[in-house]
C-alpha cells in the first residue's frame, strides 16, 4: 500500500520550455520546481541537457513524457526506455510521469496523445506495460488523463475507473491533469467533479493546471492561455480532497514571459494555502500540510 507521504510535495512548479532558458539562466527567474519534457532532452549533446544540468542544481525536476506509448499494441521501445533510464541517471528527477494514451502502432509515431479504448483488455495490456516499464526504470511512474475529443463505442469502462484502476494494479501514481479533466468532460459530456472525486487520493503524486481555447462546441487543449476559473473551481475541489499535491502550470503555445506562467503557479499556491486557512483543524488538507514538513523531492525513488 502507498500514502501521501510516497510522493515530494514540490510546490508550485513551471513547465521548462526553451523559450525561458534566458530568463531563468540569466534573468534571476526560478520557481519551487521544473518539469522538462524528457524527449526534449534525451539527446546528450545538445545545449537544452546542459542547460537543465545547470538549473537542476537549484530546482526539482520532474521528468515528463509524451512518447512511452503505454497502451500501443506494439512493444515497448527498449531504446526509448534505455535514453529515459539514462536521463534519469543524470538528472536525478523527483518524479517520473507520461499518459494513459498511445502514440502510435507498426512502429509509426503519429505525434499526438491518443486515448485508450477503456475495456478489461486493454486494462491488463496497459497494468502489464507500465509494470514493466516501472522495473525497468526502478521506480514508479506516474500516468496523466489525457484530453479527449472523441472515445470508442467499446468503451465499457468510464475513464476515471480505468485510470484508478490501472494505478492500483500497476501500483503506480496519478499525474492528474484537472484542466484536461475538464475539457474531456466538456468534450465528451460527464460530470468532471465526479471524475477528480472517484480518484484514489493515495495515487495523486502531481497535478497539471493548463489553459484552454473555446471553439464553441468543442473545449481544444491548446495551453495557451491562463487557467480558466472553472479549472480553478476544480482544481479547488481536488485540493480540498487531497490535500496539498505538488502542482504545475503548462504552457505551450503563445508562451508569454516565465513571470507571467509563474503568476499562474503563484496563483494556486494562493489558491491552496487559502483553502489550508479554511480548514485549519482536522481537515485533509490540515493533515496532509502536517505530512509534508521535511519532505524531500527526490525521496521517492523505490
Ligand atoms: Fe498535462
């Protein structure tokens, strides 16, 4: 069995894009954490791996993924798995973490974060691979709810069952993505509060916040733009069920100044240490504070 305590309350962190290695190389910027993009620094001769070797010596990073592939019906990249293990070597990250998707089939990858068909066999497919890649990397991982537009009418399974279920068979974590819970929910017409409520608090080890664009009939997951007050509603509803998680702000597209994303990440520290006032006692959120204190972020390794 896992608690809170296995996962590094970080704080409020910032997604690390190229766009800011000035400001935070040579601009006096930080934040409490950083979380790279793994594929983006996977190659070691490159400047962006230098760069996050410099700015790893005063932050936590978390390691982020977009390529693992969990539930694709090919095999399991072994290079892949062998540059990612090799990175983790270098980098020492507090946290490991990609989606529940697949990005691709017959060793073609289609770019983009694709949802699962949500059925007993593609629970086991998905349990089996991430056991595997959890030995192969000695520790455990933690998988994101994607975004969705569309689903499959095979689908017998609702998404957030699959995921806690996938997490509890896997004894793997929950990178719990509140805006692409949102938009899913939007998308596909569920209720987004039952959702983040049915989740096993225990799994949650990190969450994402995000904005998004309004296409009408359709919420598009652009991160590119602030967080969207019913995202902070929600974001709210988790915090006060789970207590303090440590938390990131994306921003990929129309990136403004690092000040500007980290007024986003400041704004939910903001958000939870209200809400720790509020239910100062005998609150989840009193208690998980309590937990907290001299945790360190790169204790989680198995
Ligand atoms: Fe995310």
């Amino acid at each position: 069995m896992m608690n809170s305590r296995m996962w590094p309350d970080l704080g409020f962190g910032v997604g690390l894009r190229s766009e800011h290695f000035d400001e935070l190389l040579h601009g006096g910027e930080s934040c409490d954490w950083l979380e790279a993009i793994s594929e983006n620094f996977m190659d070691t001769r490159g400047r962006p791996l230098q760069v996050l070797e410099t700015l790893r010596r005063d932050a936590p990073v978390a390691l982020h993924g977009v390529a693992l592939s969990i539930g694709s019906a090919d095999p399991l990249n072994e290079i892949y798995l062998s540059r990612l293990a090799e990175l983790a070597a270098r980098i020492e990250p507090a946290l490991i973490t990609d989606h529940l998707c697949w990005t691709g089939v017959d060793g073609t990858h289609l770019f983009d974060l694709l949802p699962l068909p949500y059925t007993e066999e593609s629970l086991r497919h998905v349990v089996e691979r991430t056991k595997t890649v959890q030995d192969r990397l000695g520790r455990r991982i933690l998988l994101e709810n994607p975004s969705t537009y569309v689903a499959f009418a095979d689908s017998d399974i609702p998404e957030w069952e699959f995921l806690a279920a996938v997490a509890e068979r896997a004894d793997c974590g929950i990178l719990l993505d509140v805006n692409n819970v949102y938009v899913s929910a939007f998308n596909l017409g569920f209720d987004a509060a039952a959702y983040v409520d049915a989740l096993p608090v225990e799994r949650i080890g990190q969450i994402h916040l995000a904005g998004f664009t309004d296409l009408g009939d359709c919420l598009f997951d652009t991160h590119s733009a602030p967080v969207h007050p019913e995202v902070w509603r929600l974001y709210e509803r988790v915090v006060r069920r789970c207590g303090r998680v440590s938390t990131l702000v994306e921003w990929d597209a129309d990136i403004p100044s690092f000040a500007s994303v980290r007024a986003e990440a400041e704004e939910a520290s903001r958000r939870v240490r209200h809400l720790e006032g509020e239910g100062r006692g005998n609150t989840a959120i009193a208690r998980s504070a309590r937990r907290s204190v001299g945790a360190h972020p790169v204790a989680l390794s198995a």
